[in-house]
C-alpha cells in the first residue's frame, strides 16, 4: 500500500511535535486513524496534502464562518499587510473593533482585545477575582475554557476527548479556588452558589456549551445563574468563545435575554487570525490596568492584522446571513433525523442555529455524564465513513460541528445523503 503524504507528514510530526500536532483533538486519537493534513482551502472546502477534497464542518472550529479563503477578508488583509502587521502601539483599528464588539454584544460596554480564548478567559476571572476581591470560581464540567490552570478542572473538549478532564501538571493549590457543578443542574448550583455566599467571585460557563459537543440550557438553569449571582454579588460569566457573532450577533446572550456581567470572546472576531476578547460593564473593566490594579498585557494583541480580518468578517454578518445559516441548519437537522429513522439509528441531534453534534446516546444529553455515556466507539465509525465520504466533521464526539455561509442547500442535502449510508457502516 502507497503511504499518503498526510501519513509521511504525520510520521515526521511526530519525531517534532507532541502527537504530531499543536492541539490535541487534531490528532484523530479518539477516532482512530491518522489526520489529514490541509494543504488549503476555498468555499465550503479544503484540500488535503494528497489533493483529496472535503467538505468542511469544523470551520477552523467555528470562526470561518464565511467559509475558507473569503476574498473580501484577504483583499482587507492584503491591504493592511502592506501597511504594516503590528506596532506595539495603539491603532485606530482597535478603536474600531471595541465600538463594534460593544455595539453587538449586550453585556459589553468596555472590551480588551488578547489572541486567544484561553488568554481572554484567564482575564476576565482575574478581573472578576479583583472586582468582587474574592477567590472562588464555580465552572461546569463539560464546559471548557481553554486550558488554563484553574480551568482545567473536569473540561470539556480536547481535555475531554482524551480523558484528560484534570490535566497533569496542575496542582491542587491551582484548582482549590475552583468548583465543578453539574451543568443544567438548576437546584444543586442555586444551592451551591448560596453555600459559597460572599467567597464567590466568579461562576463561568458556557451558556450553550459546545465542548461536550452541543448541549443546551434547561429552561430556568441560565435564568437561576443570573438571579442568583446577582444576589451573591458574584459577576456571572458568559464564555461565548464559539457562540458569540455565530448565533447572533450579539452571541447567546442576546438569543437567551439575559446579560452577563462579564463576556468572553475568541476566534470569530478574528476572521481566522488569532483572537480572544473580554468584556463586560464599564465599571468592571476599568478594574483592568492602566485604569485599575488588575494587570494583564499583551504585545500582539489587537494587532492589525487580526482587527482587519475580524472587523471585515463581523461587518458582513447581517441578519440575512444569520437566517441563511438557520435555514441551513434546520434543513440538516430535518435531513438528520429522517436519516436517523431510515437506518435506525439511535442518535441525537442537537443543533442550534449553524451549531450541531450527533450524539450516539439513546437519550437528548444535558450534560456531561450524559456526553460521557455516549458511544464514542460508534461515532468513530460514522466519522471515518463519513470522511471516506469526503465530508470532514469534527475527530471527536465531544465538539461541535459549523456550518458557513459558504455551504449551500446542496451541500446540506449531499451531507444528509452521505449520513445515509455512513450510518449503515
Ligand atoms: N479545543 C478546540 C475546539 N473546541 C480544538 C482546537 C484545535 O484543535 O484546533
């Protein structure tokens, strides 16, 4: 048999890199096999290292959300590019990108711009630590915000998919602020949020979780969050790393009507660069130096590269273009569970908006047990016949899938012809 260039690519990679890869989940570990490696991309779609084509639901996991390549993004980029690519000074693109982010997003009135989510979520619990001057933090396990130490406490996503949840090389002084409730729980976190009373700082979550693959709020649950943070005097947390400008221009938070007091944001606002953002109330934010004691830095951040990608991308995201992406994810969901039944298949679909995850799980899952309980074994086989199929959807149970404006009807249409028989393997 001929090795392939993505297999020659990956056996050299992983003589120099950890697993072969910069970021775990991209390794194929929990589904077996061995990674494509991506050559370029257009549209819909990329290419692999062998000239193979696929259709693409991972989007740079949620950010390409006009697809891969998009000219309008590169001629800005291009533009910029000749200008100049970062300055460690202001610029007056950072200006621009914060009248837009606090335009968009209800609960953000002051914004500051990092390069990843990881970096925007470990300054907004500094931020909330300093504001409330107290120390713990409730997160939800399942829910994944980026892999710094205190967050890395039953997480969801890479962490999740290879077993991971508490990672080595996190000591328990570094998580003893931090305590994992059950997500959707609504009585035990009321309680929990009441017994931690004035030591709570902090209570983060991902209002539509989407590192346990997608999982929605019950009824009630984000509601209690708000009600009772509020009473504590805790700030409440909204990660929207992958639902902020995806679902909504102004991210969960406006679909659900409830206003956090602190927001994080990552990649979509980066049109494909490297991005995080956090943001809330003003008199939370000027608790952040050069206002406030509460110090965090960073020399490319709001670099102008990324606000020009991000600032061009979030520009064109219209009400049309959110409707289009309804549109097509309902048109997958209905595809979804026609094919479901055809085959019998017992799956769930779980989708909001231009999210989705096929759970192999004979119940709707709610949480992380629930994601847990999932027959990962099986969506290993669907992701490998589907990617036979030339159709790339995320190598693990535990993520969510995006569409992008660049797909079309009948790419939704093709997908659902696929499943089809993928589900029969
Ligand atoms: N943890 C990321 C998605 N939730 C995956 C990052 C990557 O592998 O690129």
């Amino acid at each position: 048999m001929t090795t392939t260039r993505s297999q020659q690519l990956f056996d050299d990679a992983q003589t120099l890199m950890p697993g072969g890869v910069n970021s775990p989940v991209r390794a194929f570990g929990s589904v077996g096999g061995s990674p494509r490696f991506i050559a370029r991309g257009a549209g819909a779609h990329f290419w692999d290292e062998d000239g193979n084509r696929y259709l693409d639901y991972v989007g740079s996991w949620g950010p390409l959300i006009h697809g891969h390549a998009p000219p309008f993004i590169h001629d800005a980029v291009r533009a910029q590019l000749a200008r100049g690519t970062s300055f460690g000074a202001p610029t007056a693109l950072e200006v621009e990108m914060a009248r837009e982010v606090c335009a968009a997003v209800p609960s953000i009135e002051m914004v500051r711009m990092v390069n990843s989510g990881t970096e925007a979520v470990m300054g907004a619990i500094r931020v909330a630590r300093g504001f409330t001057g107290r120390r713990k933090i409730i997160k939800f396990a399942g829910c994944y915000h980026g892999h710094s130490d205190a967050l890395l406490v039953q997480a969801g996503s890479g962490a999740l998919t290879l077993g991971v949840p508490d990672s080595a090389g996190v000591t328990p002084a570094q998580t003893a602020d931090t305590i994992s409730a059950h997500y959707n729980a609504i009585d035990e976190t009321r309680a929990l949020i009441r017994e931690l009373g004035d030591e709570l700082a902090v209570v983060a979550v991902e209002p539509l979780p989407a590192n346990m693959g997608l999982v929605k709020p019950k009824s009630g649950f984000l509601e209690m969050l708000r009600e009772e943070t509020q009473k504590s005097g805790a700030l409440l947390l909204f990660d929207e790393v992958m639902t902020g400008f995806r679902l909504a221009r102004g991210g969960f938070q406006e679909v659900a009507g409830i206003t956090p007091d602190i927001t994080t944001l990552g990649k979509i606002i980066g049109g494909g660069f490297p991005v995080g953002a956090y943001g809330g109330r003003r008199e939370i934010m000027e608790c952040v130096a050069p206002v406030g004691p509460v110090y965090q830095a960073g020399t490319l951040s709001g670099n102008p590269m990324a606000m020009t990608a991000g600032l061009t991308s979030l520009r064109a995201l219209t009400p049309e273009k959110y409707e289009y992406l309804e549109n097509l994810g309902a048109r997958l969901e209905n595809g979804v569970r026609a094919a479901l039944q055809e085959t019998g298949t017992t799956a769930q679909m779980q989708r909001w908006g231009s999210m989705w995850t096929l759970f192999f799980s004979p119940v709707p899952v709610e949480d992380y047990a629930g994601a847990k309980a999932s027959d990962a074994q099986k969506f290993g086989r669907f992701f490998h016949a589907m990617l036979e199929r030339s159709f790339y959807l995320p190598p693990s149970q535990f993520e969510a899938a995006f569409i992008s404006l660049a797909h079309t009807e009948r790419d939704i249409d093709d997908t659902v012809e696929a499943m089809r028989e993928a589900l029969k393997v």
